[in-house]
C-alpha cells in the first residue's frame, strides 16, 4: 500500500478516543505483517521498535489514532439521542453528519444523523439563528424509534460511542478530503516509512521507537510508556491552517510554539536544517489552540528533546483537506530526520 492507500484505509476504521481497539489491533496486524515485533500498552497505544546501530541513544515518533466523536448522553423521550463531545470541537463542525451509534451491549452499529432539533425552517422561524450545543443537538436515528423505551429496545444506552462518517475523497488534483486526517495522515507515514525500512533492509543510526496513540485528543496520548533510553520525541501530527498561521496544504509544518510553549529550539533547528539540505518545503509555525503527545509528554515530566510537525490540514476538526505535496514533504522529512545524527 502506498501512504494514501494508508489514509483512506486508516480513516474508514472509526476510532474516537476511547474506542480505538479496532484501528490498534488493524495496525498491529499490519505492522507484525511487515515483519515488526509490536508491544501493546495497558492504555491501548501501540509501540513499534526497530533496533538502530546506536542502542544506547533512542528516538521516538508519534502520531495518534484515536479521532473526534462523541457518545449517547442521553435517551430523549422521542426517542432521540443527546451526545456528549469526545475531543475539542465545534457542534457546528457536525451538524448534518451521518453517524455511527457502536452499541456496547449487543455490537451492533446503527447508523443516524446529527442534527439541530430545531432544524426544519418551515416550523422553526429561528433556525438560522440558534446556538448549536448539548441541549438541542441530536441524534436522528434511522429505526422506527419514537419513545424513549423503543430506542432502548434497540440495545441503545447512555455512554454508546458515536463515530462520524469520514467522507474520504482523494480528487484528481491531489487533495485528500475526510474528517480525521487528524491525525491519521501521520500514522499513514509512519506506516508507509516502517514498510520501506524493512523493504529495503534500511538499518537506522539510533532505535527507534513508533508509538501509535490512542488518547492524545483528551490531551494524554503518549505521556507514559516511553523507553528509558529515549532522547528525542517528535510528534508527527497536523499543521494548522487560518488567520496569521504560515502552514498550508503544500510544506510540511515545523511547530515554533504551542499552547504549551515553545519546542525544543535545537531540534526545531535541526529539523530546518535538515529540510533546508533535503529541498523540502516547510514553514515555521505557532499553533496557538492546540497541543500534541509531545507537549504532554513534557506536561508528565519527560526528560527529552521534543519536537512537532506535520502536514498542512485546513479546517482542522472539521472535515479536513490536505494535498499529496503536503503528505510529500512531511513523510521526507521525518525520512531525512531519522536517517540523521541527533544534536548535541
């Protein structure tokens, strides 16, 4: 597969934060395929090692593939459903979404709509006007549920996972359209990269650990579970897009500062360096409403050097565009950087 078959494969597979068993165990499958030992940790995050020339120095990589969604709040007398967010997002940025309900107790999955309840403009004068929150978003189900109590007898209850369609297109000019290239364009690289490496036998300079993650949308991904030995930690994960931001769909994003202060300032210039000597596109970013596994990882206390970037994502925790350059770059990059000697 190539690193777009990986994305349009990774964002069919519905993985809100805390129902992502399904993705971990896809991508151990894979991984194991290629010829990887993969460790899974209590947390469901997934831990890739390959052995490099240095034992004694280790890197470590990211990306995470837990994604935005929601779960059954509550059962509303017409049999309705209210939801709760799952990540930091908008109500807006899901109002008309198909949706998945993954109902715990049976296994089945139901689909439904999400929707204002005062949504039809022929009843409701003030339609357009209404603030879109918890109390009159919901769920339109496709059953013949019209009470509370037919609702439940579908095996519907309250703390169900609610996925949202991804919608993935690739178009003709290079773009990739979908909810969730947050963050599943970076696993798709860090995929792509581990089935080259073992492809063509590559042997890196240092160990290198991939970790695949599966709480970082609630802000605590990758804080834990990493090996003693490491030095360096780099979060492959979006570059955001709008007003007064430098990334776009066609570099790769370096992160300067985030909500949770400025990265390391020598890896930072070491990943310019490198895409400097390389050719690769990039813009130097601030992201000033957001926060990765590295930076929580430093919120945990970690001892190491942390750096970010990632591919251009515009609309980010909405539906999501990209383009192949972007993808490019970025997976050149994080090549180029593994390929390297660490600073001093």
């Amino acid at each position: 597969m190539t690193t777009i078959d990986y994305i349009t494969q990774l964002t069919a597979i519905p993985s809100p934060t805390g129902f992502t068993r399904h993705i971990m165990y896809w991508v151990q499958t894979e991984v194991e395929g290629m010829g990887y030992a993969a460790t899974r940790t209590p947390k469901d995050g997934l831990l890739v090692t390959i052995k490099g020339a240095n034992n004694d120095k280790h890197r470590l990589l990211t990306a995470h593939l837990d994604t935005l969604g929601a779960m059954v709040r509550a059962i509303k007398p017409d049999g309705r459903l209210k939801i709760a967010l799952v990540g930091g997002f908008t109500y807006n940025a899901i109002e008309g979404e198909n949706c998945t309900i993954h109902v715990a107790k049976t296994g089945r999955q139901i689909s439904g709509t999400i929707l204002l309840h005062q949504t039809s403009v022929h009843v409701y004068r003030d339609a357009g006007k209404l603030e879109r929150q918890q109390d009159n978003m919901e769920i339109r189900l496709d059953e013949k549920a019209r009470t509370a109590e037919e609702t439940r007898a579908l095996g519907i209850e309250v703390g169900d996972f609610i996925s949202f369609d991804p919608r993935t297109v690739v178009t003709e000019t290079g773009f990739i359209k979908s909810r969730h290239l947050d963050d599943k364009v970076s696993a798709a690289i860090l995929l792509n990269l581990l089935k080259t490496y073992k492809a063509e036998q590559v042997e890196l300079p240092y160990t290198t650990h991939v970790y695949f993650s599966s709480f970082e949308e609630v802000g605590h991904g990758a804080n834990s579970s990493i090996p003693a030995k490491t030095i360096e930690y780099i979060a492959v994960d979006m570059g955001a897009m709008g007003d007064d931001q430098q990334t776009d769909e066609y570099t790769v994003s370096i992160c300067v500062k985030d909500a949770s202060g400025p990265y390391h300032y020598g890896l930072r210039q070491h990943l310019v360096a490198l895409a400097e000597k390389e050719q690769i596109p990039y813009k130097l970013d601030i992201y000033p409403y957001y926060g990765s596994d590295a930076s929580a990882a430093m919120s945990a206390g970690a001892e190491v050097r942390h750096g970010l970037l990632g591919a251009g994502i515009e609309s980010s925790h909405a539906y999501e565009r990209t383009h192949t350059d972007s993808i490019q770059a970025t997976e050149r990059l994080v090549d180029a950087y593994l390929k390297s000697e660490m600073i001093d």
